[in-house]
C-alpha cells in the first residue's frame, strides 16, 4: 500500500521529466533550425564562428 502513496508524486515527477526532455528536444531542433537560417543569411558570420 505505501506505493500507492508514493504513486501520484512519482507519475507527477515521471510526467516532469518527460516534459523537459521534449522542450530540450524542441528547443535543440529549433536552435538547429536557427542555425541553418542564419548560415543562409549571413554566411561570413557563420564561417568565423565555425
């Protein structure tokens, strides 16, 4: 019975880093994507960067 206790706060912990891990996967896609404009819209930048 003392899992069932445990239960609500451990999905809640579970369901908080499935969160962060999906903004991190999101935010990296669209840092990636960022990246691919400003490599297009400004190439000299991107080149001394690299």
């Amino acid at each position: 019975m003392d899992f069932i206790r445990h239960a609500p706060a451990l999905f809640s912990l579970l369901l908080g880093i499935a969160i962060v891990e999906c903004s991190v996967v999101v935010l990296g896609l669209s840092l990636n994507r960022l990246q691919g404009v400003l490599s297009k819209a400004f190439p000299s930048l991107m080149a001394e960067n690299q």
